[in-house]
C-alpha cells in the first residue's frame, strides 16, 4: 500500500494583495496613509531610473548563466542596466521615499541606494530633494515631519 504525501506548505492568504491595493506591503501602504494625513502630494512608484544604462563590455566576457553550469561566452553581448524605481516621490520631485522592512540581505538594494544618490548629485545640481529610507512608523511620522517642515520653510522664505 502507497502512503499518501500530506500536503505540508502553509496555506495561502486569500485577500492579501486586495488588502494592499496597488502597494507591495503592508509598510508601503502605511507610508501611503501617512503622506495622506499629513496632506503631502505624492506618486507611488511613477518612474524606473536608469543608474547604470545597458553597454558592450570590450573585453572577453564569460560567464555562468542559470541553464547552463559552464562559462558562457558573453562577448559582445550586451550587460543589463542597472535601474531604480523609488517608492514614494513628491509631485515636484522634491522627495524620494524608499520603505524597507528589516531585511539585512538585500545587498543589491543598497548598491542601488548610492548609485540612486550618485545619480542625483549629478542630475539634479539645484534643488536637491530630501531623500529618506524608513523601516517603521516612527520613522514614517519622521519623515512627513520634515518634508512639512521643508515645503513651509521654503514658501515662507519665497
């Protein structure tokens, strides 16, 4: 007689994504929240970023690619860019907001971080905008604080 395999995964929320609406978690939908309290105008998610466009490497490239174990040869193809898509952008583009839980292996997110503020000081000379990253709501109120703070000091110096 076969045994039978139990069905052991964990069962699958239903409802989740509705919950969330256009927003990939829970924090991201809290900042949504609280940018809407405070009554800041935002986008979520308008735009990728090019940091890095695509290019030909001129040297031999070779490399492992996920269907094969062996080095491919690569020269002359192209390498993929490196984009960026914040979370929450200000509708001048007068802050960027990125909401992070607490993930500490998320190494490609923090290269990404300091090309996105590389690319900035050198595509945005004047008017720097306020750029945050927030892990909890603490920091949500921290931040609505300070772009409130930002935009009356700068209409009342105007």
């Amino acid at each position: 007689m076969r045994r039978r395999k139990l069905n052991r995964s964990t069962p699958k929320r239903k409802g989740k994504r509705r919950e969330l609406g256009k927003y990939k978690s829970s924090l991201e939908k809290e900042m949504a929240n609280e940018l809407s309290n405070h009554g800041i105008k935002f986008d979520y998610e308008p735009e990728s970023i090019t940091l890095v466009p695509r290019f030909i490497y001129k040297g031999k490239y070779l490399k492992m690619t996920p269907k094969s174990k062996l080095l491919t040869d690569k020269t002359g193809k192209y390498v993929d860019s490196i984009t960026y898509t914040p979370d929450f952008v200000g509708k001048e583009k007068e802050f960027y907001i990125e909401v992070k839980g607490y993930n500490k292996s998320n190494i490609t997110f923090t290269l990404r971080w300091k090309l996105f503020l590389w690319w900035l000081n050198n595509n945005r000379t004047e008017n720097l905008p306020l750029v945050f990253i927030v892990k909890n709501k603490q920091q949500m109120i921290e931040a609505c604080a300070e772009i409130k703070k930002t935009y009356n000091d700068n209409r009342t110096g105007e």
